[in-house]
C-alpha cells in the first residue's frame, strides 16, 4: 500500500514533534494503466523537493511526501486520503492523479479542511465552481480537446470520430470537443464512451472504420489509449490520433511502440527543451545533477506543481497549518514559476492557462 516515504517521515512523525517536518500526502496509481505517466510525475515533483531540503527546506523544516498507491481505484484514492488527512496528519494533499480519483477525495479535503495542490487532471469540475480547498496547477481538458479539434479542422479533416473514457474526465473532455466542432460548424462522425480501464476494442473500432474517420480525438488514459491506436492501425486505419495531456508522458510514448510516430499529444507546459523558459532549465539542471537523465513533460507537471506547493508553505511562515497554507496559496498573485505565472485568487484556483499541441516524432520525441 505504501508507495514510498521520504527518509525521516515515518520515523519523525511517529516518534517525535521536535524533529521539524512538514507532511505531504499524495494518493495516485503508481500501479496500473497510468503508472508510466504517474512514476514521472512523482519524479519531477521529488527533484524539486529534494533540491529545497537539500538546502535546509522550508523555514528551517523538511518537506516530507508520503505516497500511496492507489492502483488507479477511485475508492481507493478516497481511503489513502482519508489515511493521509486523518491519520497521517498531513498538511495538504499533493499530485493526486485522474479526474473520478480527485473528485473521491473532495469530501475528506472538504470535512479536514485540507488544502490540495497540483491535482494532475484537467477536470472542469476542479476549476469551475472554484472549491476552496484546490489549487490546480494546469490547464482545463476542456481547453485541450478543444483546441484539439479546431486544429483538426483547420488542416482540413472533416470526419472527426470521439473516443473518451465513460467517465467524468471522459465527458469533461468530450464537452470540450463539443465546444470544438461548434466553434468550426463540424458534427463528430462518431462519438463512443468506452470503459475506462478495459475498452471493448472488438465494439470500438467497427464503428471508427465504418465512419470512415480521418482524425480522432482519444481521450482515455495510458494503455487504454496506446493499445487503442495500436489496434486501429492494425486494422488499417491511418486516422491522425490526438489524445490530451494526462498521456504527455515518455512512459506513453513507450507504450505505443512501432505505432508512436505522428500521434499528437496535447500539453500543458512549455517543451522539456525550451531552455528560454526558467523553470525548464532549472529542471533540467536538477535532472542531470541527480543522474536522472532527460525530462519530460510530465516530469514537469511535477516540477510545477511542487514550485506551488514549496512556495505556499513558505509564504504560510514557520508553523504553518492547513488553513494558513490554503490563505497562503490564495493570495499567491503573482508566482513566477520561471516563464510562467501562478494566479490564485477567491475567485480563480486554475493557476496556470498554458495550451498547446506536440506530435511524437519519428525518434520518438515530443516535438512542438
């Protein structure tokens, strides 16, 4: 169950107050379809933490990340936070992962009055109406699978076929596609919900071939969408696959093997490579130090992510609690993440509003 603890947590925060810690609770699927993606995540998010502590933490005191796995179960992500916001104490909840997993944990961040930061899932329903005690550090799916589609028209495909997971990420994304063929005066050829974790590849694709589609816009998570478009290559479709940000992983462009080249992945950070860009460059600085190797772009996310979370407890002072950090990450206005801006307010937990697209190049690499 335990994914892994930080040297010193368990044994400080069972044994003795005076060992000065600050606590962090992650829930995600370190095992599982979205394991890939997820493992990076956590690694961008631990060069950074590992670079504060190194450097004395946060106001004299460690910053401390217990993760759990929750084998991407939402009711398992509901008990690991219920685990870590009650029993473990943690000050805020970190880099949960999926869009039903992060909405399961709502009611005990609500009940605790816990504050999370970094959610990775573009869900709406996170965004809008804002929720105190959430403080997102990316853009909405519903801006991605968008511009998804209007991209796809724009280049001069028509018959555009929807796949999206059958559940609440998947109808937030599909909204957004929506949102997309309105905008261009295009209807979807097809739109299929699939199961989330095991789509029924044999109902899936008769449908996308007898609609004759040129483009889909796949939205689903990991293996789902790579073992997807492997089969509908093997069936002879050479339909342009776009899937959305929660796959901007080196771990998914793995997993797609031969079939990776020329698929678009939507992102929601600059390019692991745009060195004009501060932060990219302080990360990779980190990564090469550590031995790590390259970034990528969901190592960034990380990154991101744990830049909010380092500099809300900063600015909560020396002993901050749950509720001071929420007030500390509400007024952060602006955070300049290093060519990227952090606005929260009362009103606005989005923080960040950065959207493009990238293609998997034939050395398979994300190229912008």
């Amino acid at each position: 169950m335990w994914k892994q603890v930080f040297a010193g947590a368990l044994i400080c925060a069972t044994v003795s107050s005076a060992c000065a810690q600050l606590l962090i609770g992650q829930t995600a699927g370190f095992t599982g379809p979205v394991a890939a993606g997820v493992e990076e995540t956590h690694q961008g998010a631990k060069l950074y933490i590992d670079a504060v502590n190194a450097k004395g933490g946060v106001n004299g005191q460690k910053v401390e990340l217990i993760s759990l796995d929750d084998e991407f179960d939402p009711k398992k992500s509901g008990e690991n936070a219920r685990i870590l916001i009650e029993e473990r104490k943690v000050l805020s909840m970190f880099l949960t992962r999926g869009t039903p997993h992060t909405q399961a944990i709502l009611p005990h961040l609500e009940k605790n009055r816990t504050p999370l930061v970094g959610p990775s899932t573009g869900a709406m329903v996170l965004h809008e109406p804002v929720n105190r005690w959430v403080f997102n550090v990316r853009a909405p799916y519903q801006r991605e699978s968008k511009k998804a589609v209007i991209f796809l028209s724009t280049i001069g495909l028509t018959r555009i076929g929807v796949v999206h997971a059958a559940d609440s990420f998947g109808a937030d994304a599909a909204e957004g596609a929506r949102k997309g063929f309105a905008e261009v005066k295009l209807e979807p050829v097809v739109v299929i919900a699939a199961d989330r974790s095991n789509p029924d590849f044999s109902v899936i694709l008769p449908q996308l071939l007898e609609a004759k589609v040129q483009a889909v816009v796949w939205a689903g998570s990991g293996t789902a969408v790579s073992n997807g478009v492997k089969a509908l290559r093997k069936a002879g479709s050479s339909a342009q696959i776009v899937t959305l940000s929660n796959n901007a992983s080196a771990g998914f462009i793995d997993s797609l093997g031969d079939t990776r080249h020329g698929v678009i992945v939507s992102q929601v950070y600059p390019s692991e490579r745009a060195v004009a860009f501060k932060m990219v460059g302080e990360a990779q600085a980190l990564a090469q130090s550590a031995g790590v190797g390259n970034i990528s772009p969901a190592m960034l996310e990380g990154f991101a992510a744990a830049k909010v979370l380092v500099e809300g407890l900063r600015r909560a002072g020396p002993k901050p609690t749950r509720e001071s950090l929420a007030k500390a990450l509400e007024t952060m206005s602006p955070f300049d993440l290093g060519g990227l801006s952090v606005d929260y307010s009362a009103e606005d937990h989005t923080g960040l509003d950065f959207a493009e697209l990238s293609i998997i190049g034939s050395g398979g690499k994300f190229r912008r």
